[in-house]
C-alpha cells in the first residue's frame, strides 16, 4: 500500500513537472530578455570559410540566415531577419532549428539571437529529479530538498565572502564551509541524534586530516609540479581556488562513506546486543573494503570526464603527453589521490567513532 502511495505521488510530481515545463517553454512573462520563435521552415545554411591548422585540424564556419518573430519585449509582433554565425562542433556557437524559441537581443536596433530559451528544461529536470526521490525516499525527500536549497544558499554566501576576502582567508571560509555543509546535511537528513553526531564527527575528522596530510606533503615538496595556472577561469589566486576546490571534493566522498558505514554498524548494534569491539571493528572493515574501491573508482571516472575535452584539445594540438598531463590531468589527479586518502582514512575514524558512541547500544 504504501509503495503504491509512492508510486502515485512520483508520478504526480512528473506530471506537474511536465505541465510546468510546457508552461515555461510557451510563456515569455517571466523573461527578463526578449523572446523570440524562428519562423523559417527552412533555414538557410551557407559555408562561410573553411579552415585548416598547421596540426591538419580542419574546422568550418557556417552562417544561417533566418526570420525570428518577437514574442515578448518593446518590439513585440515584429518579425526579424537575423543573420546566425556558428561552427559545426558547437563548441561556443549554436546550430538553430526551425520553430525554435530564442532569446533575442538588440545591438542599435538590429536583432541578434543570443542563446537558445532553455528555462524550460531547467523546470523539466528538476521535477524529473524531484520525482525519482519521491519514488526512492518517499517522505525523507522534502528534507533532502531542504537541505539542498539550505546548501546552496551557505554555497552562496560562502562565495560572496570569499569573493570580498579575495582569496586571502581560503582555509578559514572553506573549512567552516565543510562544516556547514556537513551538520546542515546530516540534520536534516537524519535528525539531531546519537547517529548523526558520530556521522558528523568522523566526516570532519576525515575531511581535515586527509586535506592536512595531503598538504603538509605539498610544503614539504615545495608544491613542486603543480601547475596552479592551470585552474580553469582563474578569477583571483589559483592556488587558493586549487585548495578550495580539493577540500570541498574531499568533503563529498567522505560524507557518502561515513554515512553508509556508520549507518550499516548502528543497524548491527541495535539488533546484535551481544556485538562485541572486535566484531564491530571487523564489520566495519569489511564494509570500508567494498566500498572504498568504488568510490575510489568513481572519484576517477568523474575526473576524466572532465578533463576529457581539454585532454583531446591539448593532444589534437599537437602537444606532447607530459605537457597534456600538467596542464590538462595534474590538478585533477592530485585531488583524486587527496579525496582517495579521505576515502580509506574514513573508514577508520568511522569504525572507532561508531564503537565509542554506539557500544551502549550494543551492550544493552
């Protein structure tokens, strides 16, 4: 009865999601840009200049031509012909598509289309997200969102401060940021108890002391190798950003592990009354050691595709693999090796904060 319940509900959100979308992708009331339509059926698509590098890389450009009506805005009604410059690899241009919705700017009275109207796949991904929560969760989910928006209003904040200190206090603005991230998200997602304070305690410990040995290895190697300039849109001091980035990664595999751990050895403690320390001790390796390796793997697979375009880039350049790897792998491998330590550190820490907390449990 009560998996109907959830089914019925996860499919009342995707539906809602999918009415909302609708209303998203036809409505340009909530645009604070103009809006427009491509009205062409057939739009004209012309080879502009074709290109060859000296690396035998070949690229084109292309120009279409096609007439955009204006749904929203001062110019309202008024069909435009606008003149669209893109590449076929769509790396910084778009490709546009008859009868699609645009956003529409005006440079001394011409119109240009700027981007795709995408506000509608925002609205549609979000309640399909919404949906498979309330399917897997069931109640706990309105606490998992609330968690979610209370983070990324601390994420928020956190980088307004940062962005005012201008790099100069990294450790002190991310480091309460990990706690804060952390107890917001284990208090809502469990509640103010005695599990969620071990969870609380043995993330901190391997979030900070994985970061602190990683980076008292870093000083005493002179940070030798390490390529800070490498940091994508470096904004300020690359090297604080580097730091930031590899403490809040930390903080996302460790958490995952802590709780999973913790939770499997306090469900063994409240139904084995006679569970003794080395028992415990041996669960909770055994649970680290099944873990640790996919995460571990997961870490690095998240990595390389991220690196995957620059990689290519670099490499299709021309560029040799060791400068490749420095520019385009380096940081992302130090911080995959960074959270890899947090990741096989948080199995002891929380091994031995559930023996501490939770051998009450046990021996009653």
């Amino acid at each position: 009865m009560y998996l109907n319940k959830k089914i019925l509900v996860s499919l009342a959100i995707l539906i809602t999601g999918i009415i909302l979308a609708s209303i998203c992708y036809y409505s340009t009331s909530w645009a604070t840009r103009p809006v427009g339509v491509i009205t062409s059926n057939h739009i004209k698509d012309e080879l502009v200049n074709k290109t060859e590098d000296s690396y035998k890389n070949n690229d084109e450009i292309r120009q279409q031509t096609m007439k955009v009506k204006v749904l929203s805005g001062k110019n309202k009604g008024k069909t435009y012909v606008v003149h669209n410059v893109y590449s076929p690899s769509q790396a910084v241009t778009y490709k546009y598509r008859p009868h699609q919705r645009v956003i529409v700017a005006f440079v001394k009275h011409k119109a240009k289309v700027m981007s795709p109207k995408r506000d509608w796949v925002l609205v549609l991904g979000f309640f399909i997200m919404l949906s498979i929560l309330a399917l897997l969760a069931g109640r706990h989910t309105i606490m998992l969102m609330a968690s979610l928006v209370l983070n990324a209003v601390i994420f928020f904040f956190i980088i307004k401060f940062d962005i005012i200190e201008n790099g100069t206090k990294t450790f002190l603005i991310y480091g309460l940021a990990v706690i804060l991230f952390t107890f917001v998200s284990l208090l809502l997602a469990q509640g103010l108890n005695r599990k969620m304070l071990v969870t609380l305690l043995a993330t901190l410990l391997g979030v900070f002391v994985s970061f602190g040995i990683c980076y008292l290895i870093m000083r005493l190697t002179h940070e030798s190798g390490i390529k800070y300039e490498a940091v994508d849109y470096a904004t300020q001091d690359p090297r604080s950003l580097f730091l930031a980035q590899a403490l809040l990664g930390v903080l996302g595999a460790v958490m995952d592990e802590a709780t999973d751990i913790i939770s499997s050895l306090h469900a063994l403690a409240k139904h084995k009354a006679s569970l003794t320390i080395r028992e415990m001790i041996l669960s909770g390796r055994t649970m680290g050691q099944e873990i640790m390796g996919p995460l571990i793997n997961v870490l690095v697979l998240i990595f390389m595709a991220e690196a995957l375009p620059m990689t290519i880039l670099f490499l299709r350049d021309n560029n040799t693999l060791n400068y490749t790897f420095q520019f385009a792998l380096s940081l992302g491998v130090i911080q995959s090796l960074i959270s890899a330590v947090g990741i096989v550190l948080t199995i002891v820490f929380s091994t031995f904060c559930s023996i501490i907390f939770l051998k009450k449990k046990a021996r009653r």
